[in-house]
C-alpha cells in the first residue's frame, strides 16, 4: 500500500520525505489556501522534493477550462497528477487528459457507481471520501470494499486512493479493505510509527544501557 501525505506545506513535506516512507502527495484547494504563498511555486517544491506522484487540482466547472487547467498543471513537472472533480464535465476531462498521456484523479466520490465511471472514463486514481462518509454516518470503509471488488471484477487499473484518512486506524482497515492508496495528513502519518507501548519499552531499553556504562562506538 503507498502512503501518500495529504498537504500543501511544501517544506513540511520535504522533511517528511527522509523518511524514505512517503510515496506521493494529495492537494486540495483549501490545502493549499492554508499553506499561503505562491500556488506554482509551491507545486514545483514539492514535486522537487518527492519523485512520486503529487495531485493537483483544477478550479474550473466546465471540461474545456478543466482541460486547460490541467495541461498547464502538467507542466509544472512530470509527476502531476490532475486532480478533477466527479462531475460529468470532470469525467469528460478525465477522458481526454488520460487519453492525450495525462494522469488524473478522480476526486469527491462518494459512492461506488461515481467510481466506476471515474474508471470507465480511464482515470489513474479514484479518491472516495471515507471519513466524510463516516462523519455522516455512512459506511466509509465499505465503500472502500466495495470499489475494490468492482474493479476487480472487471479489472480496471485505476487506484483506489481512500481519502479524507481521519486515524491510524483508518490506514490499517483501508489496507485491510485493499486501497491501493491512503493519503493522510502530517499529524496522522506521524501517528503510523508511534505507540505508547513501544515508546516505554525504549526509554527502560537507554535507561538499562546506560546503567552498564558501556559504549557501541
């Protein structure tokens, strides 16, 4: 499964990438609205500090803007990936980006119809919202089991890129469920590596060391 970071901080994003555990990036609008500064420049940060594939979404309502927005997007780097909204005008873009060697990601779904046509319409990757399904009182992780055995069933090559990730927790059923993706927010990938209980055995591991006086180096 790739771990993709769900921001627009394009320095925050650079130190998260030493980890070597970052495949990718999500950007939203609103994203990068809170990261301030220049939309271009931050996009080329953060495609210069992570080789894979960054999302970046266009503004516009109507296919023939989407489509102008998203060639321009694409040219900012290679790894680009436009980000379209499930509309019928986004899916026709859809088509026409993926169609001319432009990858896409088919974003705001909310149901597993909207996901098929996403990947009728050829798209790289399909981003359900299951944490907003939850906070709504729906099943977001079913939804993600269920775009799974749909593709499977046909074999659509889009990736499932299960969005709006709220835990750790979160990661591990999306896994379980067979995302292919799950993008989270620093905080949130942060949490992946951390538990309490391996936390205090570390800390009686140094203190014990340190008790026998000795040294590695």
């Amino acid at each position: 499964m790739q771990i993709f970071i769900d921001s627009a901080d394009a320095m925050e994003l650079a130190i998260l990438a030493e980890t070597g555990l970052v495949d990718g990036v999500t950007t939203n609008p609103s994203l990068v609205a809170k990261a301030g500064g220049d939309f271009f420049e931050t996009l080329q940060a953060i495609c210069a500090a992570l080789p894979g594939p960054v999302s970046a979404e266009v503004v516009a309502q109507d296919a023939p803007t989407m489509l102008a927005e998203g060639r321009k997007l694409r040219k900012v780097a290679d790894n680009i990936v436009v980000k379209l909204p499930l509309t019928v005008e986004g899916l026709k873009a859809c088509r026409t980006l993926e169609d001319e060697g432009h990858p896409t990601n088919v974003t705001l779904c909310f149901s597993a119809v909207q996901a098929l046509l996403a990947a009728k319409a050829g798209a790289s990757f399909i981003s359900p919202f299951l944490g907003r399904l939850d906070d709504n009182g729906a099943d977001g992780m079913g939804l993600i089991r269920e775009i799974r055995a749909i593709y499977d069933n046909y074999g659509f090559a889009t990736s499932i890129l299960a969005a709006s990730i709220r835990s750790a927790a979160h990661v591990r059923d999306a896994a379980l469920a067979g995302a292919d993706c799950a993008p989270s927010p620093p905080a949130d990938f942060k949490s992946l590596y951390k538990h309490v209980l391996a936390e205090a055995e570390l800390e009686a591991f140094v203190k014990d060391w340190k008790a026998t006086g000795q040294s590695i180096l």
